[in-house]
C-alpha cells in the first residue's frame, strides 16, 4: 500500500469497509506503540499484552471516530490510558519481579575484539538505575516526560493525548524533571558518568 | 543568595527545547550572567542526556512485532464469538423477564421459535448491525494469511541458516519447528523437501 496516504485517509478506507488499511496502520504503528509501552511498563510480555489490546481497542472503536485529533494522537491516548490503568493495577497488586532482566538490549554483545565487558556490565547497570527512577514517576509524569520526550510530541499532542490542559502537562513535565535531577544527581556527582 | 526565579521553569524548557523560539535568545543571555540557570541548565541536560541513553538501550525485539497483527486478530475473532452468544443471552434476559415466574416457559418456547426460524428462515440474527459475521470471517482469514506469512518466514530463517551460517543442525531444527507449525498445509512438503535435501548433503535446493 502506497506509503504516501495518510494515516485519516486509511481510517476513511477502513470505515468505508477495506479491512487492509487496518492492516497498513498496525504496521505503521505496532514498532511505535510496542516501543512506547515498553518504555513505559517494562516488562517485555506486558508491553505484547498491551499493543495487542490497543490495537483490538482500536479496531472496534474506529467505526465510529471522527478525525477531531490526528490518528496517531488518538492510538496514543489508547495506549496512554491502558498503560495507566496498567500502572494503577499494579500498584494495588505489586509483583516483585525481576523485569528489567527481560528486556533485550542492545550492546549486550560483545561486537568486536576491543569491546570491554566490564564497561558494558557498568552501563547496563546504570541504565537499569536510570530506568528505575523513570519509574518513580507518578504515571501522569511518566507519560508526560515519555511522549514529550521520547515519541517526539510537542506539549499541545501530548495534552490530546492524555487529556489534560497544555499548562498541566507543562507542570507534570517540570515535576518530573525536578524529580529525576533529584533521583540521578548521585550519578553526576560521583563521576559515574 | 536568592535562587533565580527563571531557572526552574525556563531552565527546564531550555534544556529540554521547548522554550519560545521568541524567548530561546533573551534567556540564552541570561543565562551569561545567572551562574543559577546555567547550573540549573546543566543539572537538567545532564538528565536527558542520562535518561536518552538509558531508554535507547531499549530494543523491541523483532521477533514480538512479527505476531501482533494475528493476535490482534484472534482477539477480534474471540470477542467476537462472545459477543454472538451474549447477544443470544441478553435476548433471552430481556424478553423473559416480562413474564415473571413463566420465565422459563417463555424462554423455552422462544428459544424452539427461533430455531424453527432459524431453520425456515435462515441467518435469524443477522439483521443485527454489531454481529458482523463478515467481519469474523475476514479476522478469520487475516489469522490465516498471517500464519501462512509466518510459516514462510521461518523457512526463510531456515535457508539463511543453511547458506549464510552453514549450520545444518540449526537448519534441520528449524524446519523441523516450522513443519510443526505448517501442519495440514502444503509447507510440510515443502519442509520435507528441504529436510531430504539436508539430509542428503543437497544445499542445491531454494
């Protein structure tokens, strides 16, 4: 399918019947919205779970949508919402498990013969620190600073993603950032970066 | 000293390049003279460039993206099957209980009508807008092209396995795997082919 038609023009093709223009958007959006949620619940099967309820979200409400906010603002509210209510569940029933360890990354291979594993190993620890404080976000900050931050969307997409005032995803972005210096500033300050 | 009243907001936009573009000059001089912005500055391109390199260190897996669009689908599918027989349901709650204590009564005599018109008559509910059985079928069929796709994709791994790293043992596993998965479609004579082959020192075979 012609990668030029926009995301509207396909949900107009999908409401007028042509069930392969829901196949063109999941393939436009699964990478995006997998990686998002990824970002977001860390946790590999929970971020599959997700993008595929998102997607199933999707599909039946987008009959009735009406192009009020770009497709791609909506997809993310979706996913947005679902990661939320994902966070809220489990912090009413915590699991204590071991997430991150599943969650491939890059560079953990050796490449070539200069690598240095020990460096590696200090990096992906660090990382896994970092990561760690994202978490610490109140959901509503760690959407704002992940779809500001990471999905590219200017303050006005990511207040009709989430619902909110344009003023009040600038102060939930501002209280993350504040909160993150906070939580990383040991890294910076003993020369760990 | 006082802390400087821009750097925790204009500090924060700065750094993360959302200040104005209008106001991105003004406070670019500012911060030559304000030793608190230029820090808060700092403080807080140090977090992004932390938390940048900590989140790109996230892969997706190819390998979870390959089977969404089936899933999705068979998720489709599955609700979809739920939704005809709790349609049938909610039919049979709501024209019951105007009967009181003959609901049972009413229901079964319904429910013999409905086969009778279901027989006579054919399709008795598909009047109904939300069954969409086309659309079952086609989650159906999408399930089925998107399992074909992924049957011919694990071939494919199988041949670059063979040809590009030379492991015959990794091969005839995931021919062997992709068989497994292809029962009751032409590729199990396929995978055979290609198991013969290997099996025969015959890498001729594409």
């Amino acid at each position: 399918m012609d990668k030029l038609i926009d995301d509207e023009m396909l949900v107009a093709q999908f409401q007028a019947g042509r069930q392969n223009a829901f196949d063109e958007l999941m393939k436009r959006y699964k990478s995006k919205i997998f990686s998002y949620l990824l970002r977001s619940v860390r946790n590999y099967e929970d971020a599959e779970d997700i993008t595929i309820e998102v997607f199933f979200k999707a599909y039946r409400a987008l009959e009735g949508w009406q192009p009020k906010a770009k497709f791609s603002t909506w997809l993310y509210k979706i996913a947005s919402n679902l990661a939320i209510d994902y966070h809220r569940a489990k912090a009413r029933h915590p699991v204590y498990a071991l997430d991150d360890a599943e969650i491939p990354e890059v560079h953990l291979v050796a490449t070539d013969l200069h690598s240095d594993p020990e460096r590696q190993l200090e990096e992906k620890e660090r990382g896994l620190i970092i990561r760690e404080a994202v978490d610490q976000l109140s959901p509503k900050q760690k959407a704002v600073f992940m779809l500001s931050r990471y999905e590219g969307m200017q303050l006005k997409e990511v207040a009709e993603t989430l619902d909110m005032a344009e003023g009040t995803v600038k102060i939930h972005l501002h209280r993350a950032v504040k909160r993150l210096q906070t939580l990383l500033r040991p890294l910076w300050e003993n020369n760990e970066i | 000293m006082p802390k400087c009243k821009k750097s925790e907001g204009q500090a924060i936009d700065y750094a993360s390049k959302l200040l104005p573009p209008e106001e991105e000059e003004p406070f670019e001089q500012h911060l030559k003279n304000c030793q608190d912005c230029s820090e808060a500055v700092a403080s807080y391109t140090a977090v992004f460039d932390l938390t940048d390199k900590a989140q790109a260190e996230l892969a997706v897996p190819e390998v979870a993206l390959k089977n969404i669009e089936m899933n999705v689908y068979k998720r489709l599918a599955a609700t979809q099957e739920q939704t005809l027989f709790s349609r049938i349901r909610t039919y049979f709650a709501s024209v019951g209980s105007p009967f009181g204590w003959y609901k049972t009564a009413a229901v079964s005599s319904i429910a013999i009508a409905l086969i009778a018109a279901a027989v006579l008559i054919g399709k008795p509910f598909q009047s109904e807008d939300t069954l969409r059985l086309t659309e079952t079928q086609s989650a159906d069929a999408r399930i089925e092209q998107y399992r074909q796709q992924g049957i011919q994709r694990n071939l494919e791994e199988a041949l670059i396995t063979q040809h590009l790293r030379n492991d015959a043992w990794e091969t005839e596993s995931q021919l062997n795997r992709m068989k497994e998965q292809a029962q009751g479609t032409n590729w199990t004579q396929i995978a055979d082919k290609h198991l013969e082959s290997l099996q025969s020192g015959n890498s001729t075979l594409q």
